[in-house]
C-alpha cells in the first residue's frame, strides 16, 4: 500500500478536536456549532480542522459517531441474548451525543451524497455487520434454520429505538428496558419465521 505523502497525522490533535466538538455540542447545541469555536477550544488552527475534515458536518460525524467502537459483542449464548446485547450498542450510539445532534447531523448526512456514503460505509456497516454475525451464531447453534435477511433484521431493530428517541420523544430513562424487550420480540418472531434448524 503506498503510504501518503507528508507528516503523519497527530493523534493528539485529533483527540482535542474530537473532545472539543463534544464539550460544545453539549453546551452550545448542533446549530450553534463552529469550527472556529472547536478550533479555539481545542488549541488548533482552523486549517489542522479542515485538514481532517472537509467540513463542520464531517467534524462533528468523526467525533460523535465515527469514532465509536461497533465492536461485536462477545457471544450471550442465545439470540434473544445478542440481540440485546446489539440494541444496547445501539442505543449508546443513538443516545450517547447530546439532545438535537443526532437529527441534526442526519439532516445534513441526507443532504450531501458524499457524507452519506461516509455514513452507510462506516457507521451502517459496523452495526450491520454485528447483526449479521449475530445471526450467523444462531444458525450456528440451531436456534434458525437460516440467516434472515440483516438488513430486515437491523431495521427492525435500529427503527423502533430511533422512533422512540427522536419521533415520539419518550423517556430516555425507560430506553434502556424497551431495547431490551424489543430484542426479545424479534427474537421471538425470527424463530417463529424460520424455524429451528432441522425442523421440516
């Protein structure tokens, strides 16, 4: 692979712009946010910003949602169980950056064919990665006769938390307990669809 031209990027910089931007989503909102202000606040020119990210949108995806770690949760030994276990990462990715970021930030992903393509292949692939595999492991173990399609699978997932955050405006404290009965749900409806493995 050819290595690119130049100084190599400075961890610590990009540290204090992500941290920078954090600290003033939460107290300054979406809209109000400036690349000035996250470059004062973080000790950087303008131009280390911009150097990075091409704009504020692209600034604010790569500290409250690229960065996160969509690792797959380790094996619960169940459906119902990973399930759950992808819900909770994906209410901390929902519900984790202050109130307004997310729709926000989506309205401007929505309005730029560049950071869409950013968002599907970065965020939506992690998530959806994680829920094929969790898939696969009940294939594996019997629980399905076959996979289901991860795309379905994901929105019934992702949709319900993202409607209950953001569409019905619920109580974030009872989050925690719908994402866990809602994986229970499609649990349930995935076996009753496909079967157990082996059964005609």
């Amino acid at each position: 692979m050819t290595q690119p031209v130049g100084r190599p990027r400075d961890g610590r910089v990009d540290g204090a712009i992500a941290a920078a931007a954090r600290e003033l989503l939460a107290e300054q909102g979406y809209a109000q946010l400036t690349v000035d202000a996250v470059a004062s606040r973080a000790g950087v020119g303008k131009a280390a910003i911009y150097r990075r990210h091409a704009t504020k949108q692209a600034m604010i995806f790569a500290a409250v949602m690229h960065d996160l770690e969509l690792e797959t949760p380790p094996d619960a030994g169940s459906l119902a169980a990973d399930l759950a276990a992808v819900t909770r990462v994906i209410v901390t990715s929902l519900a984790t950056p202050p109130p307004g970021v997310v729709p926000g930030l989506l309205a401007d992903v929505h309005a730029d064919g560049g950071m869409a393509a950013m968002f599907a292949g970065t965020f939506v692939k992690a998530e959806r990665d994680c829920v094929t595999e969790v898939l696969d492991r009940a294939v594996g173990r019997g629980e399905l006769a076959c996979r289901p399609d991860p795309a379905r699978v994901h929105a019934m997932l992702l949709g319900p938390i993202f409607a209950w955050l953001f569409l019905l405006f619920e109580d974030r404290a009872r989050l925690s307990g719908f994402a866990e009965t809602l994986a229970a749900d499609v649990a349930r409806l995935l076996a009753a669809e496909t079967g157990p493995a082996g059964r005609p």
